[in-house]
C-alpha cells in the first residue's frame, strides 16, 4: 500500500497582507501536487484536516480544492480527507455522499461511528482500513457517546476509538487532525499556528494499534513517539519562524506486506521562496544587490541602525524591480548600546549613579567636574532611590520624589 499523506493546506491564506492564490502560491502548488500523484502513482491520497484556512472559505478557495480533488479523481486516485480546527465540518462535508462515487471520502462532522474506508492497492495484493477521524474536542466526543465522565483531549479520543470495531489483525491507518505529543513534549510552532500551548494534548500511544496515524494540525513534518505515528506539515511556508523547521512537502507513504512502514518527502518547490536576511544595513544592502534573486519574500532585520525612509525606500524598491515582495521590515538596533564615551553596558551597570553622573557631566561640560552641592544632589538621589528599590520599602513614589526636590530646595537657600 502506498498513499501520499498531506495536511493544513489552509486554502484561501493570506500571509503578511499577500493572498497565497491571488499571487499564485496555492495554485501553483495545487498544480504541481496533482502533477506529483500522477508520476507517483498512489493507492490513495490523504488529507489530514485544516483544508481551508477558514471556516468560511472564499469562492476562491472552494474552486481551488474542487480543482484539486477533480484533478485527483481522473488520475483514479481516491482520496481521504477529514475537517481539521480551521475548518466547517458541515461545509467541508458538502456533497460528500456524491463525492463518495467517485472515490472521494470526506468526514467533516464527527460521529459515535467513525467513516471507514477499505482502499485496495494498485497490484491487488493488499486491502487498508482508513479511519477518518475529524478534529474533536472532549465535550463533542462526551455527547457523541453519552458519557459525562469525558473531560479531556486524551481521554475522549481513546474513547471514542475503543467505541470503533477495529480489527487490528489487518492493516489500520487513521487520520486524525489534533495536538499529538510524546510524554506531553510539544514540537516548536510556527508563527501562523494558532493553537495556544498544551492545549488538547493526546498522548501518542493513544493510537497504539494501528499501522499507521496520518496527523495533521501542526505545520512541522516529523513524527511523534515512534515513527509511524506522524505529521505532514504544511505544504508550504505560512511564516518567517516556520523557516526554522523541516523542508515541507507532501509524504510518501509505503506499507510493505509485513505492516513496516516507509516515509519519503516528496519535494515540490514554492513559486516564492521565503528568505531572511539579519545583519547591518550596509551588509543587507550589499547582499541585495549582489544576489539578484528574483520573486521573493523577503524579511529583512536591520540590527545596526534604525529604519529611516531612505532605508525603507531603497529595499522596498529593489524588492520591486525582482518582482519580490517585503513583507517584514525591522530594526533591532538599541540606540543606546553605551552610556557616554568608552563606558559599557557591564560596566554601566557595576558603576553607581553618581559615577556615571560625573562621567556624563564631564562629557557635556568639556571635561568640568560638578561642584560639590551637585555631587551632593546626585549622591542623595541614590540613596533615595536605593531606598526606593528595596524590598520593603513602602514608600510611595510621590513621596520620594518630594524628598529629593526639598533637599534640591534647600541646597539653593
């Protein structure tokens, strides 16, 4: 048995103000995929959840997938596809028992039965049991099966499986769109996942039995516990931090006869690639006009210097001219890296105030010294504030400041 596995194709994106099918990204890759079964020849496709990237998906993205899946369908590949968080089950289940005639199987809403679906391999020596299982939550799953006991993630899918009759003498995969964890270690999220942290984590024994967990949710590719339990990832790259994981691309999946299973990444290259470009502005600069790469996005971090308009403009119109687009423009220069000349942030903070008044002083009064009812003003600030500052101080901030204005008050006297 050999099926590809792909999840969150989040059909209808918008990344940094750019629509993902309006500038090509979705569509090209949608191209490209159904370009990639077709050479691969799979038993199956699956889908595992976050089709759209909204509940209600634009005209737009509905014509996408309706593309892909009638792309899919005159190769003969069936295909399996569950309802993932950012999805309507019920419009994602639309037409489903039509769609079910020619190979394509959808579970959108979650039901006390599971949709399985037995797919037969190419060479007909092998039969697979596919579950599909939508993205639930524990009180779904509780009213499902009647059970009030039910009060989290990892209780209601175990469940709501052991309520299935499963054979596990034969081959099972299921496909599943939740917040896999091995011993409750979570991967590193991109910037576009919205998820919040630990939130409905399903231990991943919890699909203990099963040849093999197509998941979907998280955009990273990699696997969870042991290696047949695994994400997909995102087709493509949604934000800057998602630089930081695996190469994305669909995973070819092989089932030997023995149940040993295989993962392949499929590549299939963006129509614009991501980049991050993190130095001086006089090495960024440099760097653009060496490197006429074309048809970017681009995040640029300038860390010397703030961003003037004249920056701004310079990178923005060599982004233009390579029909690329910035998309993040930032500075991470602190434009008081020392206090005065020669004086460091370490040293800086070991100095007491009244030091690093002196050497201020000295500095705007052309090597001068304060006079001595100066010295005595700084020196009387300090213990104010160190007064301030302690842990059992309980003066008011007001009363502080008083103090320090009628000591001021009376050194004029």
């Amino acid at each position: 048995m050999r099926f590809i596995h792909i999840s969150d194709l989040h059909l209808g994106k918008n990344i940094y103000g750019v629509s993902m099918i309006e500038n090509g990204d979705q569509t090209d890759w949608v191209e490209q995929f159904i370009k990639t079964a077709g050479e691969t020849a799979p038993d199956a496709v699956v889908i595992a959840g976050d089709v759209y990237d909204r509940s209600s998906p634009s005209g737009e993205a509905v014509l996408l997938l309706d593309h892909l899946l009638t792309g899919l369908s005159e190769l003969g590949i069936p295909v399996l596809m569950v309802a993932g968080n950012h999805d309507s089950g019920q419009r994602l289940s639309f037409g489903k028992n039509l769609l079910s005639q020619n190979q394509i199987y959808i579970s959108g809403t979650l039901d006390k039965k599971l949709t399985s679906v037995r797919i037969a391999s190419k060479d007909g020596k092998d039969n697979t049991v596919f579950w599909l299982m939508p993205y639930l939550f524990p009180a779904l799953v509780s009213q499902v099966l009647e059970d009030e006991t039910i009060h989290d993630y990892d209780t209601a899918v175990r469940r709501l499986l052991a309520a299935q009759e499963i054979d596990f003498s034969e081959k099972n995969i299921l496909i599943a769109h939740q917040n896999v964890t091995a011993n409750g270690v979570e991967a590193e999220r991109g910037g576009s996942e919205t998820m919040v942290g630990g939130v409905g984590q399903i231990d991943y024994t919890a699909f203990d039995g099963f040849t093999y967990a197509a998941l979907g949710h998280i955009h990273s590719a990699y696997p969870v516990g042991r290696p047949e339990v695994r994400y997909a990832g995102s087709p493509l790259y949604y934000h800057f931090d998602e630089l930081r994981q695996p190469a994305k691309g669909p995973l070819l999946v092989e089932v030997g006869e023995d149940g040993a299973v295989t993962s392949t990444l499929l590549h299939i290259p963006p129509l614009h690639k991501m980049r991050e470009i993190k130095d001086t502005y006089a090495n960024i600069k440099e760097n653009l006009e060496q490197n006429e790469i074309r048809e970017e996005y681009l995040r640029v971090v300038v860390t010397d210097q703030k961003i003037t308009p004249e920056i701004s403009g310079f990178l923005r119109d060599i982004c233009e001219s390579r029909d690329s687009i910035l998309m993040e423009l930032i500075s991470e220069y602190q434009e008081f890296t020392s206090v005065g000349h020669g004086v460091t942030r370490e040293e800086a903070e070991e100095a007491s105030l009244e030091e690093l008044f002196t050497r201020f002083f000295k500095e705007r009064r052309g090597g001068e010294a304060p006079d001595e009812k100066e010295q005595a003003i700084l020196r009387t600030a300090e213990e104010i504030l160190q007064d301030h500052k302690g842990a059992d101080s309980r003066e008011p901030q007001e009363k502080a400041v008083d103090r320090l204005l009628k000591f001021i008050l009376g050194q004029e006297e």
